[in-house]
C-alpha cells in the first residue's frame, strides 16, 4: 500500500516543519486528485499510523479530493468531469485534448496551536 509511504513523508515534512515552531498540530491539510492513485480513507488510516509515537500523534488529516478537469478544444473552456473512464467535454461532447485537474498530491496547510512546546521527531 503506497498510501503508507505517502503518509511517513508527510509526517516527516510536518514534524520537520513543527520543530520551526512552537505550538501543537491540530491538523494537516492535503489535497489529492482522482488520477492520482491516492485512496483517501487508506491514506487517513495510513497517517494515523505513520504518526503514532511522534509529536503529531493524535492530529487530525483533513483530505480535499480534487475532481478532474479537462480542457476542451472546441468550447475552449476547463471544464470538471465525474466519469474518468470518459474525457469527453460534459457541455459539448469533444474528446478533451488535455487534463489540467486531477493529479495533485499537495500538502496544503498545517494547522498549528500555540500551545505548547516546540516538536522534534
């Protein structure tokens, strides 16, 4: 399961980026497209593995799943779609050219409280 190997690198840039401050992980915020190859509820559970023992042990992972987006050469818009088996424009039907949503795999924020002391991993 690569989701595990995806959560130990974002506790690994967490804790690094925690040990900067002083204050307490409240929560991490990722953000993952449908053709990634992330499964959302594997990597929750991943991360709360991946953290156990650590200074962020307890924090909560909050998973933005990001919808597909194509562009179509014929409307000339960027439109999302729900079907990733079909990369057809939903508005007028053209095999989309390009996917230009739908693989990220960011970490966005860290929620961090001021309490307490300064993290180390």
């Amino acid at each position: 399961m690569h989701e595990l190997s995806i959560a130990m690198s974002l506790v690994e840039m967490t804790c690094e980026e925690l040990a900067q401050t002083e204050g307490r992980l409240e929560s991490l915020h990722v953000r993952i497209g449908r053709l990634c190859g992330v499964v959302p509820g594997a990597l929750a559970s991943a991360f709360e593995l991946a953290s156990e023992g650590t200074p962020i042990e307890g924090a909560g992972i909050v998973i933005e799943e990001v919808p597909v987006r194509v562009s179509c050469p014929r409307c000339g818009e960027e439109r999302p779609i729900e079907d990733v088996t079909n990369f057809r424009c939903p508005a007028c039907g053209a095999p989309a050219t390009e996917v230009v949503g739908g693989r990220e795999l960011e970490l966005v924020s860290l929620e961090i409280s001021n309490e307490g002391e300064a993290a180390s991993c």
